[in-house]
C-alpha cells in the first residue's frame, strides 16, 4: 500500500514551506529514516526524512514550489527497496519494450550519487562542465555554484555536455540578455533567482520594523584593553578546559544581561496596549548563515557560563552554514546583538527585531587615539550602537543601557562582584 509523503510541522506558526530540492528521484530506493526532500520555511530549513523503507514511486511536488503543512509532496512503497534509480528504470524498461527508444529524463542530481543545486546546474551547463567531475563542498556534498567557477578557473572539462538539458528548475534561476546601447554585444546578462522564504521574510520583516516602530539609535564607544587583555591571560587555559575558544561574544552577552536587569524596557514587548516586562533574558546573536542572517537565540542566558555562550554560538553557527537550525531555535528572543565588525563595519545603525524592543550593534576594533588622565594614549576603540523601540524605551535609558555597557566591558570585574 503506498505512503504519502507530507510537509510535517515545522514549527509554530508557520504554515507552508518551499521544496528546495529532492534529495531522491521516482524509483530510487531508500531507507527508514533517510533524507529524501530538502523544505524550506520562513524560519528555518529541514530535511524530511522516509517514514519507512521502500521505492519512492511518485513526486507531486517539484523543487521550488511551495505546499502547506499536511499536504501530499509524493508517495513512496514501502519494502526493501528495487535498488538504484537506474536499475528501477531499467526494470521498467524490460516491462515495456516498445519505450526502449524513450531517451531518459535528466536526473535532479548529478553521476556518483551528487546533488546539484540549481545555480550550480546553470553555471555548468553555461560553461560546457561536466557536473560530475566538480567537487561538492555544501551540505552533503552538495555541489554549490562556486564549487562550478573554481572549477571553470582551473580549465573546462575536456569533455563537455552540449545541448544536455539542465537539472534546474526554471522557475528558481532565469538568464537574460541585457543590452549594451551601443549594439557592441557581450557577456552582458541578469541572473533572475527565486527569493527563498528565509530572505522573504527577512525582506518583509524589515520593512514591517522600519513601519510600526519609532525607531531610533544611540551611540557610545567602548576600550576593549581590559577584555582583550583576559582573552590573551587565560585563552591557554579556558581552550584546555572547555576546548573552545573565548571570545568577545560571551563578554558582550553577559554585559547586555546585566544592563538589560538595569533597563527592564529593553527587554519588554508592546503587545496591544499593554507593556510585557520579562525576568528572563533570551538573548538573539545574528549569524550569517548558508542562505541569510539568522539570529538563533540563547535561552536563560542569564544562567549560562561563558564556556557555554561559546559552544552554543559556535554549535549555531556551524549549523547555520549548514542550513540545519531548527525552527524553535530562531523564535522566542527578548535581546539581540548582531556583530557587523566580523565583516569590517566601523558603524552602523541596526534594525530591530519585531516584537523586541532593542538591539545592539557591535564594530570593528580599531586602535585610536584617546585622551586618558590628561594624556593621548593609543587604545583599542570599538564602537557600539543601540536601536530601540522608542514607544516604550526612553532616551535616557537607552543612553544608561549604553553606558553600562561600557563599564562592564571596560571593567569585567564589574560581572563577577555585580557591582
């Protein structure tokens, strides 16, 4: 009896997701609990896996189009399985010889088992490459489309595919001429590609921000000597015992929680005409991953010890990459902080993050000069900017925010003595 294949629940409120790709084609075999789809939401991706063992025998679905939750993507008979794609299409061409002559349709992956995403199948189609002899290094092996130029830099494969059909669908990846005004020609083309739900939402959330709130920043500088001189006194020591590596975030995380225990606002909601003030602290930290910034959120991080600030971040970060962050995990936060300074950024005034009320952008560290008891002295100057929802968040606590901040940052000592 055949089992359909459904969108499962992905979290709460969201109610539909995009098929990004079929990690199995019709006739493939496969396993229990084995990858066989990649869904993307608004929030997250996730890979859905075989309910049991068996042949996929139907997909109704395509990659790029969207489905809701509960409904039916394809079907599968569950079994042993019939072996490979190929061999299932073999048996079914014995059954009927009179469709010997039927040329095959492309497979949505490439030779060896490779999945190809759908940049990366227009750029080797363009550029006359063999999928199959590119390395993948995405998710899985996923072959990406930077994988495909670094392999057109090193010289085009000796044996091309002309007029072979590409693997893509349309609907995600669209290549169009562009004129020059002058006639003269040339590689002159727009790549039209599909916005995933992720960027989708991240598009519609800023905007929707920059509409309900009034939105203001302020601003303050902060000397990262002292923190950075703990970092380099006990980085031996801390990566000995906790095998991870202390960095400026755990410091930062911890400062915000003290200053928001200060200004209770800040980490406050408007929900209708009423104010909700929380006594926990789920802090954001804005990561860049595979497909956009995603911010997963630190829960109690008010109850966490800097070891466990640094697995956590980089647990998420590497997950990130991998697009594997769970729904649950990028929903909830009361804070975020977000580091444009890991890309270079001197200053920058962030967006907040609806229903939060603030958030803190942190910079690059530049050494400057300053004046210190009277004297120009040399430090290294980070600085810091606060965006906050000014409908509950006064100017005066935003600039309290701020400033403590700064002491505890300039003063660590400041977190262990709650002083």
């Amino acid at each position: 009896m055949a089992i359909d294949l459904k969108v499962p629940s992905v979290g709460e409120s969201v109610s539909e997701v995009e098929i990004t790709e079929w990690l199995k084609s019709e006739g493939d075999s496969v396993e229990r609990d084995e990858n066989i789809a990649v869904l993307e939401s608004d929030k997250a991706t996730i890979e859905l896996p075989a309910p049991e063992s068996g042949v996929i025998t139907k997909i109704t679905r395509k990659a790029g189009e969207t489905a809701s939750v509960g409904d039916v993507i394809g079907q599968m008979e569950p079994g042993k399985g019939g072996g490979s794609a190929s061999s299932a299409k073999e048996g079914k061409k014995q059954e009927s010889p009179a469709k010997e002559e039927a040329p095959a349709s492309p497979e949505p992956s490439g030779g060896g088992g490779q999945r190809v995403m759908p940049a990366a199948a227009s750029a080797a189609a363009e550029h006359g490459i063999k999928v199959e002899n590119v390395e993948g290094t995405g998710p899985g092996g996923r072959v990406l489309k930077e994988d495909v130029l670094k392999k057109v830099t090193e010289g085009k494969d000796p044996e091309p595919e002309h007029g072979a059909e590409s693997s893509y669908d349309t609907t995600l990846f669209v290549k169009t001429p562009v004129s020059d005004g002058d006639g003269g020609g040339g590689d002159r083309t727009e790549e039209v590609v599909r916005m995933t739900p992720l960027r989708r939402t991240i598009a519609r959330r800023l905007v929707e921000a920059q509409q309900s709130m009034a939105m203001l920043t302020t601003f303050n500088e902060v000397d990262m000597s002292a923190v950075m001189g703990l970092r380099k006194q006990f980085q031996d020591s801390f990566i000995k015992k906790h095998d991870v590596k202390l960095g400026f975030m755990s410091f930062f995380v911890k400062a915000v929680v003290e200053s928001l225990k200060d200004c209770q606002a800040l980490n406050a909601e408007i929900r209708g005409d009423n104010i909700v003030y929380r006594n926990y602290y789920d802090i954001g930290v804005a990561i860049g991953g595979g497909k956009g910034l995603v911010v997963p959120v630190l829960r109690n991080a008010e109850r966490m010890s800097f070891s466990e600030i640094e697995k956590t971040i980089g647990e998420y970060a590497r997950r990130a990459r991998e697009n594997k962050l769970k729904p649950d995990e990028l929903t909830g936060g009361t804070f975020t902080i977000t580091n444009g300074g890991v890309y270079g950024s001197m200053l920058s005034t962030p967006i907040v993050n609806p229903p939060q009320s603030g958030v803190l952008g942190m910079h690059s560290i530049q050494d400057r000069a300053v004046v210190v008891d009277g004297e120009v002295v040399v430090r290294p100057v980070m600085y810091l900017a606060l965006s906050y929802d000014h409908r509950i968040v006064d100017g005066r606590e935003a600039v309290t925010f701020l400033k403590r901040i700064k002491e505890v940052i300039e003063n660590p000592a400041r977190m262990l003595i709650e002083a």
